[in-house]
C-alpha cells in the first residue's frame, strides 16, 4: 500500500479536528519571504502534478532533480571563498592559504573604485583602495594576484560587472603570459548588469551599451573559452536587496533570458553559448524555501530554453548554478550564531543541488574576513561535503508533498513574475520604469514592518538579546599603508611602460566602440600595454555616456 492510499479522507479527518483542538503557537506561520506555511502537505496537495514530468529524475529534463545524472557521487560542488583585500600582494597570499587548506577554487573580491571603473589614484578612490576587495588597477595587479597560482589548474570566479568585459582581458593576458591557454580556462566573470540596475548599483554606462559590452564577452567566450562562463547572472544581490525567494528566481531568470534574447540578435545560435550561461543564487535562512527555490529555478529555466528559446542541445537546458550564504542574514549581534546560520544555508544549497558554493564568515557583518574565519567557513563546506552524508544520495527531499508542493508554488510564482515583466515591455524597459526597484523595496519595507512587529525573529536581535553582549571577534583592518602601497605600484607601472603602447590602444579602443565590433581583442591589447581600468573606462564614458537612475517611489 502506498503513502497515497493510506492518507485517507477519514484519517485526514481525524488528523484535522486534533489539529484544530490543539492549542497553536501565537506566531504568523510563513516563509522568511512572508508566505504561508501550510500546517500539513498530503498527496491531495500535489494532485494534478505528474510526477515523471515535473519531478523526473537527476540529469533528466526538466533537470528538477539536479542537471547531472550522478551529481555529488561523481564530484562533490566546488568550494569557494570569497576572497580580496588590500593590494593584490595581500590577496595572492590569501588564495596560497585557502588553497593549502583545502579550497578548491579562487572567487575574486574586488574593491568599489575597480568596481566603479577608477584607477586606485583617482581622488574618488581615496580612503576606499583595497577595503572591500582587491585594488585591480593595470595588468601588474593581475599578474601578481595570480602569481604562483597556475591558471590551467584552477577556476576563478570573478564579481565583477560594468568593467567585466575588462578585467575579464587582463585575466586572459595574464594566462597566457603564464604560458596558458585559453582554451584551457575554467571560470565565471560574474558580468551581469541587469541586476546592477534593479539591486547592487555599481552601473557606469547605459542600459543598450552595457547589453553590448556583456554579448560582446558572451560571443568571445564561444570562439575561444569554451570551459568559462562568461555571464553569471546573479539573484545574490537582488535578494540582499530585499526581494522575497519568488522575486529572486524570476527576476534572476528573466536577466538570464534577455542576455539569451541579446545573443540570438547578435547572431549567435542558443546552443553555442548557452551551455556556457551559470546563475548565482543567495542561501537565505529559510531552509526548505531555498531547497525549492533551487529546484524550482532548474525546471522553469529547462522548459522555456527550450519553448521558447528553441535550445536543442540538453547542456542548454541545463541550469548550472553557484550559491552563497546569505550576507543579509548575518548579524552583529552575537556574531557566533553566525556559524550556525551559515550551516544550513549551505545545507540549503546542498540540497538543492549547487555546483559550487560559497559559505560567509562568522564577522563579514563586520569587516572583511579574517584567515580564522575564512578558514571557519571553509571547514562548514567541508564537514557537510564529508561528514553530513548529504551528498551520497542525489536529490534526498525529492517526493516530499512539502518541498514539491513549495517547488511548484515556486514555479508558478515565477510565471505570474513573468507576465508581469512582459507587461512592461521587457526586462530592460521594466528597469528604466523603476519597476523591478520598486518591487524589490515593496518587498524589503514589508519584511522590516514584520521584523520591527516580532513577527519575524532574528535571534539575538529582536529575541533573546543579550545586554552588554561581550562576544569580541578579531577582525581584519586594512590600513592606510595598502593604499601607499597601491598608489606606488601604479606609478611605477605608469612611469615604466610605452605610452606609444599605452596611446594606441586606448585609440583603438574609442574607434571599436564607436563602431559595432567585439571589444574585447581591443581590451586585451589594451592591457598588454599596461593601460590602466581608469583610462579605458573613461573612453568608453566619452562614447557611451554614463547612466542615471530615474527616481522610483
């Protein structure tokens, strides 16, 4: 007899008046995302739902299950940390720590002037160099940010987005002065400016010029790096934005298919480039949401690649995604409790079948983190991945009426988000109407309402909160001398190099730009020349114009 059969009408009866006898906790049953939690799932949930199509099985469309067959027995996700400080001699020495203890791919941090296009010597940059991230001002700072790391062996994410397509170019000249390759790189440039402008902010240029820097890198990488992932479209910052679990995975995915609808105008075939598009998602703490979050994301993603995109090859139905602990959900209360939140966010992402995964450190509420607690971090990865015996069975909460029940809750969610979008022109239109803004903030005000209103609880800060808690965690200061040190190292690299070099390329630049070819052999000649991000920035804000957001209310 089945778990169908034995559920039922007159055990579920029964059930239901002890249920309703019972005396219930005054609280708001719901998701972190503020939607309702059903006090029981059962079969009569998920009626109508065939099974063999929607759920199926690992590797199988529509890849609900995960996008490999045998998933984590084959090989385990890739562990990253986030890491960047300082110069990029601080940095380098950071990746030689992480990678000996274990780490087995690099994930770039990069300060906000490389971020917003700046040369570490520009009066912007000021007490900002190397702060948040590693100061990325020429090719030098390439080349020693990787010394001694042999590209062909490692993968490299980097979270980058108005500069990508650049620094992406002083990424691959770095290669190949090591002797490497380009068909032998293995990575991601984040390269996603769709959510620049709904979430994180760092935008340079315009919408239409920014689409082209994006496709221009997208259509390199199909001709010459066929192991890298030249767009990881991101709902990582959206959700810390704000936005509920459903906001994220529609928003991130209608991201996704207008970088695919921008590559079929450029010419390209889908299923040249898009086995190569990943995806970024947040971890948010509410752990059964996120699984089916994850799960319902590969589904939707599958069923319009191939509907409505035409993508024949399965890798381009494939969904492949990189996942980090929420940043949102760490608090500077009690800091320890940290650890404990980003176990199970990484359990999230774990079930729900990640590729890679980024675990944050206990004190990132604070400052950058420490080697103890990036290593802190790391050894959560490593205890789910050897310890937990997560990963031997694939897919170990598919059948559950609960999570099946939130993954299509979730997809249908996602269909209503996109309907909505097409209603305002599309993706690039909703943003310039202020739409995808004012969705996110609706969204975040509604969360702190119920935050300040004890009906959302944040341990150790509107409960059980500890007077004069004592809790001292040693954090990392970056101190005015890497900023000397940065400044030096730039004006050597400018005093040393050709500017016959450094004035062609910058000219070769304008012309390319002002034309309709791809960019990025300009930006790599560019970076053999030593010329700077500022300097071939700012030629492209002489042709392209920056970009102002209009306010959204």
């Amino acid at each position: 007899m089945t778990t169908v059969d034995r559920v039922t009408n007159a055990s579920f009866e029964a059930w239901k008046a002890a249920y309703d006898r019972a005396r219930q906790r005054d609280v708001p049953f719901e998701t972190v995302s503020s939607a309702p939690v059903l006090p029981l799932t059962t079969p009569a949930d998920l009626s109508g739902t065939d099974a063999d199509a929607e759920i199926g099985l690992p590797g199988q469309f529509p890849y609900t299950r995960g996008p490999y067959a045998s998933m984590y027995r084959t090989r385990l996700w890739t562990m990253r940390q986030f890491a960047g400080f300082g110069t990029s001699i601080d940095t380098n020495k950071r990746y030689h720590y992480l990678l000996d203890h274990g780490q087995t791919g690099l994930s770039v941090a990069f300060d906000l002037p490389t971020l917003m296009g700046y040369d570490s010597d520009h009066p912007r940059s000021e007490g900002e160099v190397g702060k948040c991230g590693v100061a990325i001002a020429s090719l030098a700072d390439m080349e020693t940010l990787f010394d001694g790391i042999p590209l062909s062996d490692v993968t490299t994410s980097m979270t980058i987005n108005s500069p990508a397509a650049i620094i992406w170019a002083m990424y691959l000249v770095t290669a190949q002065k090591q002797g490497t390759k380009l068909d032998q790189l293995g990575g991601t440039t984040q390269n996603d400016i769709l959510k620049e402008y709904t979430a994180q902010k760092e935008f340079i240029f315009p919408p239409a010029p920014s689409m082209r820097l994006v496709i221009d890198t997208m259509e390199f990488a199909t001709k010459h790096t066929p192991r890298w992932h030249p767009v990881s479209v991101s709902g990582y910052h959206i959700r810390e934005a704000g936005s509920t679990a459903a906001q994220e995975l529609a928003f991130t995915l209608a991201d996704g298919f207008a970088y695919v609808v921008a590559a079929i105008e450029r010419g390209l075939d889908v299923d040249s480039f898009a086995p190569r598009l990943s995806f970024f998602f947040n971890s948010h703490v509410d752990f059964f949401e996120e699984i089916a979050k994850f799960r319902a994301a590969r589904r939707v993603y599958a069923k319009r690649m191939r509907d409505k995109y035409g993508a024949k090859n399965e890798r381009s139905l494939m969904l492949r995604f990189h996942t980090q602990t929420a940043g949102c959900s760490l608090t500077a209360q009690q800091p320890l409790n940290n650890i404990v939140r980003t176990t199970w966010e990484a359990l999230a992402g774990v079930l729900g079948g990640t590729q890679s995964l980024h675990t944050n450190s206990m004190d990132e509420t604070l400052a950058l983190p420490t080697e103890h607690a990036a290593k802190v971090a790391l050894r959560t990865q490593q205890l789910i991945a050897y310890e937990s015996g997560v990963a031997n069975t694939i897919d170990p909460l598919a059948g559950s009426y609960f999570i099946e029940d939130l993954t299509n809750k979730m997809e249908a969610s996602a269909n209503e988000i996109f309907d909505q979008i097409d209603e305002h022109g599309g993706v690039v239109p909703a943003i310039e109407k202020g739409w995808f803004q004012r969705e996110i903030a609706a969204a975040a005000y509604h969360y702190q309402r119920e935050l300040d209103a004890g009906q959302q609880i944040i341990v150790g800060v509107n409960k059980f909160v500890e007077q004069g808690d004592d809790t001292k965690l040693d954090t990392l200061f970056i101190g005015p001398e890497a900023e000397r040190e940065q400044l030096e190292r730039l004006a050597k690299v400018r005093r040393e190099r050709s500017q016959g070099a450094v004035d062609g390329a910058l000219e070769r630049i304008r012309t390319d730009a002002a034309s309709s070819v791809n960019m990025m052999p300009a930006f790599m000649q560019a970076s053999e020349a030593y010329c700077t991000l500022g300097e071939m920035i700012d030629v492209l804000r002489d042709e392209f114009g920056t970009y102002t957001e209009a306010p959204a209310f």
